[in-house]
C-alpha cells in the first residue's frame, strides 16, 4: 500500500515530476490514510508561491519494508488542518502557516512555532499580537483559571548554562497541570539561506544546526548532495561516518546520563560522565582535529582519513572508556535512592507517544520499534546493524536505561568499525548536482531521525531544503511528560529528554 | 571568661569550613580534586566586596531578612554549648527561645522571599513552611527528652550532662533521638537528600530559591547565616552523638572541633552516596523523625 505516494528509499533521489501532484482532497485524505494504517510523518513543510504554497508530505512506511512516501498538492492561502486527528502534524502544520502564510483550518492550536519571518513577502497571522508575532515567546499562552492555580514562567534566561526556552507551568501547589514551551529564540534562518544554494557556506551551517548533532546533520546532508550529483562515497568513507556518528551518540548520551544522575543529586556518577564524556569526545578530535566531528564529513567523503596509527589509537581509547563507564553508570543503578528518583517520573505513554510521533531514545524508552539504522539503513549501517533497544516503562527510568544500553551498542559497532576499516580511497570527487530533482535523507542522530528534504529548480540550486531535527518531533513529549507530575521533576525530565532549542528554532 | 571567647571566635570563624570540608569529601567521592578547604571563607568575601543591586518592587523586609537571620542564627549560637563548656549565656527556659529564634529567621528569610513577589520564590516559601511545620516537632521532643534526662529546661545542663554514663542507662532512647536529629539537622541546612545546595535548577530548590534575588554583601550574609545555622545544630546533634569530655579545657576544645570536623564528613558522606528525595516524600521522612524522637521522650518518661 503506497497511498498514493512515491515510495522510495532512504538516501535517493529523483525527478520532481515523479512526485504525485494529486488534488487537495485526495492528498489530505492519503496522508490521513497512511497515518492511521500505521505510518509516520517525518517531514511535511510548503513551498510559498504567489497563490499559496505546494505543500509536500515525507512518510516513513511501518517497520520492515524500509520504504518511505512522498506526495503533494497545491492549496491557496488556506487548508484543511489534520492536527485533532493526527496529532503529530499540529507543529508542521502551524509551522507551514508560519513560513507559507497559508493557514491551516480548524488547527486546534494555532500559536507561532518560531516567532519567524515568513519565507515569502507578506503579513504573518500574529501580526495582531505585540511585535507582529516575531518577538520570541509574545504570544498569548495556555492559562487554567482559579484561585488555588498558580503559573509559574521559566527562562528564555535560565540560571544553569543552556540554551534560551520558555516554559509556562500552569500549577495546582506543586503539581502541573500544563506547560507549555515557547521557542525561536536561536532562530538564524538557516532553512532561508540555504534557499538558492549550495554555496560554499552550505556545509557549515548543516554543520551549525546543532552543534551537538554535527555529524548527525551532515551526514544526512552529504546523503543529498551525494545523491544529487550521482556519486557514491567509499567504503573507508562510509565507515569513518559511522565510527563519527556513533562517537557523536556515545558522547551525548555519557553526558546525559551524567546529568540526570547531576540532578538527582547523585554527584559520583555524575562527575566521572562529565570526564569521560570529554574523552568520546576527544576520540572525534582524534578523527578530524574537532571534537565535535566539524569538518570531518564533506559532501564526496570525508575531510580527513583515519589511518592504521588513529584506529589502533582510537580502538585503546575505547577499550578503557568502556571499563570506565561501565563503573560510573553501574553506580547508577545500584543507589536505591536515584532508582527511586527515576521510576515513574515523566511518563508518556505508548499511545501518546505514536500519536504525537516521537522519534529516537524517547520513542524507543515508551516501546515504539523505530530506529533509522535499521528502519532506513543508510551508509555503513546498510552493511552492519545495530540492534535496536526499547524500553517499556515510559519513564524517566526507561529513557536513562535505554540511552546506556545504546551506549554499549554503540561502543561493540565502533570496536567492530575500527577492525575492519576497508581499504580504498576516502574522497570521490563532488560534482554538481542534479537540476528539477529531489532527494531525500534520513539519518539517526543521538536524539532520534533527523530528515533532510532537498529540491532543486531548473538549475540545479535549492529550490527548499528542508531540515526536520528530532527536537521538532519531541517537544511535545516533553510538555506530555510533565502532565500531572511534580514541578520539582521537571529539570529531570527535561534531561532525560535532552532536547535541541537551536535544532528546533533553525 | 577565656572559654567564652574562645565560644565565641569558633562560632565567628569556624561555621565556613564545615561546608568546605563537607565540598572536599564530596570531591573525594567524585574523583576530584575539589575546591580548597578555605573556598567558603573567599566566596563571603568576594560577596562582601561587591554591590547589591535591589528589586524596586521590594521593601525594607527584603533588606531585613538576611540580617535578622543571621542575628537569630548568631544569638543562637551564644545560647549552644560547645563541647563540654557551657554556653555564654543561658537561663531556664532558653531552649524555647533556641527553638524559636530559628523560627523568627526563617520566617524573616521567607517573608522577603515572598516580598519579591516572583513565583520561584513564593513555591520555595511554601516548601520551606511546609518542611519545617513538620521538622519543629522532632525538635521539641528531643528538647523534652534532654530536660527530663538532665531536669533542667536550660541547653548547656542539658546538653553538657549527656555523657557515656547516661547513654549507658538510656542507649535506646538516646539512639532514636540521635537518627531523629540527624535527619533533622540534614533538613533545616538543606542537605541532600532534602535540598541540594550546589543546584542551579531553580524549581527543585527549597532554600536556594528563597535567595534567588539576594545580591553581595546579602548574599555574604545569607551564606555565612547557612553555614552558621549548620554549626549551631551541628553542635546540638555532636552533644548528642559524641559527648567526649576530658575534664581538661584545652582538650575539650580540640575535642570539639574534631567532632565537628567528623560530622561534616559524615554529611559529605551522606551526600555522596545517596540522591535526592522526591520533594513529596520529603514529608514521611520527616515525620519519621518525629516518630523517633517521639519514642525517645516514651521512653525517658515511662
């Protein structure tokens, strides 16, 4: 069952004219189709044209056929909105009127995404509202009424060093009731500059959407432009991306299990993550001279080869850090006190959790089998598998297990990789890319898909390029997870969501 | 007379280097370094060498809450004896006014808090009254159980007469109230697992969060009041747990500031292996407290 879309696979391209154009009904009524039989939205953004926008809808098929859909249609400056009955289309679709001024019908939230300026000329819908509805977090938000609630506003400043939000708590004493989190205050309009491109400037600012997620990013933006201009990578190339991503996961999730067990109060464990999150991240460094993996993946291959000296270096180095975290986390898990702190804090339910459509650790901590290395194979991942891990308790609990389970994955994939390295060139030549074309990538960074849609004009230059970063999909489930729990829990659970501000405001 | 100043240059000067010791044993358990011991000592006197900026939606109450703690906290202080040396000043009945010169500081520390009239601050007032309603009880039980052990109702008979002797003839009683008090003492310093004084996240604090808007020189004053408040109870709890006494004054004094130093270590400890409390369970462990401290005085009443 295709929906009456294009299936294809991960990493390809094709012409434009292959993406069916069908009416607005049937389009509506496809996307609707799928989603209740069990797909999933990973992209769906608009063209802004004189009468409207072209809108175009990325979906992942279920499980196992490894298939993805695209379809589209043209609309005026309004649509039906599918929001009440998919929820996991209310942010695109609000972020669709936000950047094509077309707006969707009947959207039961119909509140600004970023607080941006819209991608075409004209006025946006919160024009109304103080500052024209492009100053961050002016909005009206979400109130409960009565005399025993009480509201409590958090950030864009925050008393710890992180990324500007701001959260509205609606709470009864020391229970919420609601919250609600208002971005784009890292909004830079990367989607808006990378219109007309490539430049030479592209890859960096892929390399800038998240700075924690630079090789997540750019491997799915090497993905397209490799794609586009009919070139493969090597082998060696493709390893060395895989050995990068999966440093890049290793060092995150070090470091968020740092932190959560940090704000338990647990100090031991926290502080030995926070150093050895530093050596995984040297062990980038040792790759590409950065420690966040800048510079290392290049459309064609990669930056910088990783020879005999590096990988026997590199396989030392991982060898010890797993002796040493395996300790710091058993710490973890063996103080009641923290288990106690962890269970039952923040959960979102298996339901909630495919409604609203979260992807990465979160999803897979609530049950949900999605995993893009094994779903959509990409690069090395086509040759070697990771398993992939679920938990089943929902909680703040499972979202901690199932980041060190994927740690220890992680760490036999990178022992095997760096054995094995195959022989070869790491550098094909790029050549320019294809002209009328749309290429799709889908890469698992450490928080879940990341989705790059690209489409060229006539000439071989971005007509869109559209970036979805697994935060877009997730901070929802942060807002669910909060429902009815204790204020006090709330910077735990947000940890163990660990959430990208900048890769949700682009 | 030599023994009321050395009271009283202890209770100035120590207080600060309880928290540093307790830093360094939590940087031990860590793996690290840490800061240095005298780290508390810098921190108050770079705050005192800064300005102070002041919300212009507060009042004089704001400015008073830091002084009128640390002056509660200071007078009670006088009122503890030190080791096996009475205290400067007692008279019958002064465990009440002990008791409720914590009372009049905490309620000076909230109301300023609420004077601010920003959110954080009134939830951690609220925390704070609801946590310390519940901790006050233990308190007066074991003040009950010290003043029919000793029969008298002033703090320095009291607290001087625990000795190995006593804890002989009432061990049971004097066990319960020294886990009573212990979890007391960790609550009203905001200790782990109750408070964790070292968070940045300012909706899980308790007492941190009261301070938010306290700048310089308050601010000094706040820590220095924190950390004077720790050795005031501390000294009350190392009575309880450790009644060394010598008979000679010199050695007692040395006695005494081991103790202590023992005591923050312990804290550290405790701080280090375990984490925080879910703020809701907060309350049963504090009436566990209580439950203890309860029995003591059963038990030296029967």
């Amino acid at each position: 069952m295709s929906h009456g879309m294009k299936t294809f696979y991960n990493g390809t391209s094709f012409g434009r004219d292959e993406i069916p154009v069908p009416d607005n009904d049937t389009f509506f009524q496809s996307v609707l189709d799928a989603i209740t039989s069990g797909w999933r939205v990973c992209s769906y953004f608009g063209i802004p044209n004189a009468a409207g926008a072209t809108l175009y809808c990325i979906m992942s098929s279920r499980a196992g056929s490894g298939t993805l859909g695209i379809t589209s249609t043209s609309v005026g400056r309004s649509f039906p909105s599918l929001a009440a009955a998919c929820p996991q289309l209310q942010m695109f679709e609000r972020e669709i009127a936000e950047q094509c001024l077309t707006r969707p019908e009947g959207h039961p939230w119909f509140k600004p995404v970023r607080f941006q300026k819209p991608l075409c000329d004209g006025k946006g819908f919160w024009s109304e509202t103080d500052g024209g509805g492009l100053l961050p977090g002016v909005t009206d938000f979400y109130r409960v009424d009565g005399d025993e609630v009480h509201e409590v506003a958090v950030g864009p400043v925050h008393a710890g060093i992180i990324e500007p939000g701001h959260f509205r708590f609606q709470c009864h004493g020391e229970e919420v009731f609601h919250l609600e989190i208002a971005h784009g205050f890292q909004h830079r309009g990367i989607e808006w500059s990378l219109i007309g491109g490539p430049t030479m400037r592209s890859m960096h600012l892929m390399e800038t959407i998240a700075g924690d997620t630079t090789v997540g990013h750019a491997q799915a933006y090497c993905m397209n432009m490799e794609t586009l201009a009919g070139i493969f990578a090597s082998p060696r190339a493709e390893t060395v991306r895989g050995i990068a991503l999966e440093l890049e996961r290793l060092a995150n999730h070090i470091g968020d299990l740092g932190a959560i067990s940090g704000d338990t109060g647990y100090l031991p464990t926290s502080s030995f993550c926070g150093r050895i999150r530093g050596d995984f991240l040297n062990m980038t460094a040792l790759l590409c001279g950065s420690r966040f993996g800048r510079g290392l993946l290049r459309p064609g291959g990669i930056g910088y080869d990783c020879d005999t000296a590096i990988a026997e270096e590199m396989q030392k180095r991982l060898q010890t850090g797993r002796e040493e975290i395996t300790q710091a986390i058993n710490l973890l898990w063996s103080a009641p006190s923290v288990m106690a702190r962890l269970e039952d804090t923040g959960v979102v339910s298996e339901v909630d959790a495919r409604e609203i459509g979260l992807v990465g650790p979160a999803a897979r901590a609530c049950g949900l089998n999605r995993d893009v290395r094994r779903d959509h194979p990409f690069g090395i991942f086509r040759m070697s598998q990771i398993p992939v891990i679920t938990g089943s308790s929902c909680d703040v609990y499972a979202r901690t297990m199932v980041r060190w389970l994927e740690v220890q994955r992680s760490l036999d994939f990178i022992d095997e990789q760096v054995r094995h390295l195959p022989r070869g060139g790491y550098q094909t030549k790029m050549r320019p890319i294809a002209a009328d074309c749309c290429a799709v990538a889908l890469t698992e960074g450490w928080r879940g898909e990341i989705c790059h849609t690209a489409l060229t004009d006539g000439e071989g230059r971005f007509e869109r390029y559209k970036i979805v970063d697994p935060s877009f999909h997730n901070w929802s489930g942060l807002e669910l997870a909060l429902r009815n729990q204790q204020i006090s829990d709330f910077p735990l659970c947000n940890k163990s969501f660990n959430l990208s501000y900048c890769g949700f405001d682009l | 007379m030599a023994n009321s100043i050395i009271h009283i240059f202890l209770a100035l000067v120590m207080p600060p280097l309880l928290l540093g010791v307790i830093a360094k044993t939590k940087a031990a358990f860590a793996g690290r370094v840490g800061a240095p011991f005298l780290q508390p000592y810098y921190d108050i006197l770079r705050l005192l060498h800064k300005g102070s900026v002041f919300s212009t939606t507060t009042t004089w109450i704001f400015r008073a809450g830091p002084i009128v703690t640390l002056a509660t906290t200071a007078v009670a202080a006088m009122l503890i004896p030190f080791g096996a040396h009475p205290s400067p000043f007692s008279f019958q009945g002064d465990m009440i006014l002990y008791a409720y010169l914590f009372a009049l500081g905490r309620f000076f520390t909230m109301a300023a808090a609420l004077d601010t009239g920003s959110s954080f601050e009134g939830m951690g007032s609220a925390r704070e009254a609801t946590y310390s309603c519940l901790a006050e009880p233990t308190l007066f039980f074991a003040l009950i159980t010290l003043s029919r052990l000793s029969g008298s109702y002033s703090l320095s008979p009291m607290l001087v007469n625990i000795s190995f002797g006593v804890w002989l003839n009432n061990g049971a009683a004097l066990l319960m109230l020294v886990g009573g008090m212990f979890i007391i003492l960790l609550a009203e310093n905001c200790r782990i697992p109750f408070d964790d004084p070292t968070t940045h996240l300012e909706l899980t604090m308790i007492h941190e969060v009261m301070v938010l808007d306290h700048s310089g020189p308050a601010l000094a004053i706040i820590h220095y009041a924190a950390a004077l408040k720790l050795f005031v109870l501390g000294a009350f709890f190392v009575h309880l747990a450790l009644p060394y006494a010598t008979g000679n004054p010199y050695l007692d004094w040395g006695l005494f500031i081991i103790s202590m130093l023992e005591l923050a270590v312990v804290i550290g400890i405790v701080e280090s292996v375990m984490a925080r409390l879910r703020l809701i369970r907060i309350p049963q462990l504090l009436v566990a407290a209580t439950i203890l401290a309860a029995f003591s005085t059963l038990l030296v009443i029967r």
